[in-house]
C-alpha cells in the first residue's frame, strides 16, 4: 500500500529532483529542499 | 504413499522460544500433529520421517535447513511433503514455504503447507505452492489438519483442484480457461443489474492485494545515519552492464559512485521505457540526486553515503517480480549496514 508519510512528492515524473527550466542554482536549491525534506521526514515517527 | 512431515521445535515437542536456534533433527514416524494428520490421510498413507528444526536457524540458515531437508525428503522415498501448519507463526511459515518449493521443484513431488493468509510465508509462496489457509488460532489444528488431509489426497491423486474458495488454499493468482454458459457481455449485464438490485454477485476480476507493511521506526540520529540511494527510474551506466530491462525489469544493479561528487549525463543512461528521459539524461542528478546528497554528507548532516547505488526499472512489472527486487535490495542493504534509504521513483 502506498501510503503514509514517508512519501515526499517529487518535481514531477521526468525529474523527480530537478527542474530543467530554473537556473544550475535555482535546481540544485530545489533539489535540496527535496532531499532535506525526505531526511526530515526519515527521522520523524510515521502517523 | 510414504510421506515426510515438517514441524518446527514448538509443534515437534522439543521446545519453545529457548530452543529456537536448533538444528535440524530427523524422527521415524509421525510426530505431534503429524499422528492425526497420518489417520487422516488414510491407512494406505505413512508418515515416514519427520523433520524438526528451530525457527530461528530454520531463517537463519534456510540454505542449508533446505539441502539437509532434500537428502532426507529424498531418501525416505517419499511421495508427497507436507510442513506445518503453521497459523500465524512468520519465521515457521518462511521455512515452510521454502521447504515446499524446494521438494516440489528439486524433488518434483507434490507439497502442501498450511498458514493464515498474514503469515510472511503466505505472501512469498503462495504463488509457487498451494497453502491452506489455516486461520490464525492453532486452536483450529483439528479442522485444519483434516483440510490439508483431504487436499494432500486430491494433489496426490491428481484430481481436479477447485478453486481457491472451494478448496480452501491461499489464491495463487492463476488464470484457468473454463467452459461457462453465457458470454462476457451477459454475465456482465447480469452483474450490473444484480448490483443495481442489491443482489449478491461476485466479480471474475480479483484486484491485487497489497498486505499492509508497517512503516520502519525512524532513523534516531541522522548525523550517524548511513545513507543508501535507490532509484526505479533505470539509470544505468553506459553499455547497461547488467541489462537491466526497460520494462518489467526482472533484474537491478548497483553501481559505485565512491569518490563521486556529481553524476554526469555522459556516463549514464537510462533503461526505462515509461517517462521521457531527456532531462535525466542531460543531468543524471535530477534523478538521483548525488550532488546534493554529497554537500550533506561533507557538512556532517548525514553520517555517510554508501559508495554505490542501487538501480532498476519500475514500469510495468508484475507484483511477484518487484516484491522479489524489493527484498534482494533490503538484503544488500541490511548486509551494507544502511540505515535509511533514499528511492526516487519516477
């Protein structure tokens, strides 16, 4: 079953943790926020 | 028709939790559940050895519990394999399971095991094997034992085996051809207007079922954390060394990235049939996100990442096959250590 929240949403199919359409730097902060958020979420307690 | 019977230490009588790790022991005839199981089976029917071993070493050394099991199963001479049953008791169930599979394919004789339907075993052979579903309650060993007794019959004789609601076994997930009296269009009629009515009716499609896996405990201290990234979205180096499929992937592949601080699009590329891989192929990272992860590891927020990571396709792919993936790569992982896993799926 997926479910729960250990899913964090990506930036869509094609590039999950990028965006081809922003700026070297603007990708890499959003894939850092990405990958952040999906630590974070791997050391809180699933609901 | 000279069966061999499998219990683990608890239903052979020689222990409990304390002698979990014990290794396996042959007795002449039946035992325990296997003297009622022999009655009901008929006086044409022997139990001819039975096997006990511990749960824990039956898991823990299912290799070798497996090829000392078939030099028995074989040497007794028997017909027809029989393990359990094993209710709700998981690590009873995988040996079971195991056991069953390995007589029916290395021995080519028929075996039967029986386990509730949320037994860890059922859920890994009940595709290969023919469980019965025992329920959870060993107060039901009685009843249990006279349906694996009727069954084991029927598979011995070869006779007919109904389906799963008929015969009482785990559904295996197979499609037969049936001579029926009315075509697809009216048994569908029929089902839309019982439906409208109220009227009971049962569909011919079987949706898959997904068996509830509790979420891992959380990762207490990330700054200690080994870290492992995992994709299903087929990246692969250059050449797809391990031919990895790009749809209905039987296979996956791990591939180094030690002294890696950037994935480079001209060393990569992607086996994946399902999405347009342009923007993944210009920047692997988009994918597997390395750079940013690397910056976390140099700035102490994660302990350390695993020098490789792990790669497959996921399009299109039958449940059995990914559930098969999905536990080689948890076992790579627990072998490397890894404490949480990153998957990026597309």
């Amino acid at each position: 079953m997926v479910s729960g929240n250990r899913v964090v949403l990506g930036n869509g199919i094609v590039q999950v943790v990028g965006d081809a359409n922003a700026s070297p730097e603007e990708e890499k902060k959003l894939r850092r926020r990405l990958v952040e958020k999906a630590l974070e979420t791997l050391s809180k307690d699933s609901e | 028709m000279r069966v061999v019977h499998y219990l683990n230490q608890f239903f052979g009588g020689l222990g409990g939790e304390e002698q979990a790790g014990m290794l396996l022991e042959i007795r002449e005839g039946a035992i325990g559940p296997g003297k009622r199981l022999e009655q009901l089976l008929g006086s044409e029917t022997q139990v001819a050895l039975t096997l006990i071993c511990g749960d824990n070493y039956a898991v823990e050394h299912q290799d070798e519990l497996i090829a000392s099991a078939l030099e028995k199963i074989r040497a007794a001479g028997a017909d027809l394999f029989i393990a359990g049953p094993c209710f709700l008791a998981g690590r009873y169930g995988l040996a079971a399971g195991a056991l069953c599979k390995a007589a029916q394919s290395q021995l080519e004789i028929p075996a039967i095991t029986a386990m509730a339907r949320e037994n860890p075993g059922a859920d890994l052979y009940r595709e290969s094997l023919y469980i019965i579903d025992s329920g959870e309650s060993a107060a039901k060993m009685g009843e249990v034992l006279a349906r694996m007794a009727c069954f084991a019959r029927k598979v011995s004789f070869n006779q007919e085996i109904g389906s799963p609601a008929e015969d009482g076994y785990i559904p295996r997930g197979l499609i037969r051809d049936q001579f029926v009296e009315k075509t697809a269009a009216e048994r569908l009629v029929d089902m839309v207007i019982a439906k409208a009515k109220g009227q009971p009716l049962e569909s011919e499609m079987v949706p898959a079922t997904f068996e509830r896996i509790p979420m891992p405990p959380r990762v207490k201290d990330l700054k200690r954390a080994k870290l492992m990234l995992v994709t299903d979205g087929g990246l692969v180096p250059k050449g797809n060394p391990d031919k990895i499929q790009g749809a209905a992937a039987t296979r996956w592949g791990s591939y180094s990235i030690k002294d890696c601080d950037d994935l480079k699009g001209e060393h990569y590329e992607i086996s994946h049939g399902g999405y347009d891989p342009q923007f993944v192929r210009q920047d692997p990272d988009r994918l597997v996100p390395l750079d940013v992860v690397r910056e976390l590891e140099k700035e102490g927020m994660i302990g350390k990442l695993c020098d490789e990571f792990i790669s497959t396709s996921g399009l299109a792919n039958p449940l059995s096959n990914t559930r098969r993936m999905g536990r080689e790569i948890a076992d790579k992982a627990k072998r490397l250590g890894i404490d949480a896993i990153i998957l990026t799926s597309t």
